[in-house]
C-alpha cells in the first residue's frame, strides 16, 4: 500500500529525497491523511521525525528541524521527506506511515547512510 524509496548512501553535508507512493486502497483517500516520517537506528527504537497533518501542517522533531521538510502531491499519491544538511547521525532506516481516517498504513523502511 505505501512503497518508500529514495534511501542511498551520502556524505555529511548532502541531501536527499525520500518518496512514499501510495497505492491499492490508500489511493481514494489519499488526500484525507496524516503522513509522517520515522527513522529507527540500528539498536534504537523507532522515533517521529517529520509530520504533515490533513490539514497541512507540519511538524518536525528538534533534530531535524530546518533540514527536514515533509510534503506530498496529491496527484502523485506521494508524500516526500526532502533531507539537507545531512549528519552520519541521520543514518536509519526510514518509514513512512499515513493515518487515514481509522486505518493505519506503514510502509517498508529506505536505508539512508551518512558516511563522516
């Protein structure tokens, strides 16, 4: 239902955009949904980062607040996760997840590694 993609490998200082296309059932409701962004590094739990609510606001962890920025295009049925300034402390795997109406949808993590 939700595909992530977009993870790689980058040095500290680098970007880069993360996707979450949503298909099957999600796609009639899309636009009706909260998405967030989690990261879970290895031997930690898995935290929010990044929240963009039906309404379109956003809301960002202390982290990643002015690197971060989530927003979707409801025509694409895709939400994004843009991520600048980059630290080896951002490595995780990244999930998105959308909460329509009472459904809860995650999808499968993206690697995102930030070599010093």
């Amino acid at each position: 239902q939700l595909q992530a993609s977009g993870g790689g490998l980058v040095q500290a200082g680098g970007s880069l955009t993360l996707s979450c296309k949503a298909s099957g059932t999600i796609l009639s409701v899309f636009s009706s949904g909260a998405w967030e962004w989690y990261r879970q590094a290895t031997g930690k739990q898995r935290e929010l980062v990044a929240k963009l609510t039906s309404a379109g606001s956003t809301m960002y962890d202390d982290a990643v607040k002015g690197r971060f920025t989530i927003s979707k295009v409801n025509a694409k049925r895709t939400v994004y996760l843009q991520m600048n300034s980059l630290k080896p402390e951002d490595t995780a795997v990244y999930y998105c997840r959308g909460l329509i109406y009472s459904s809860d949808y995650w999808g499968r993590g993206t690697l995102v590694t930030v070599s010093s």
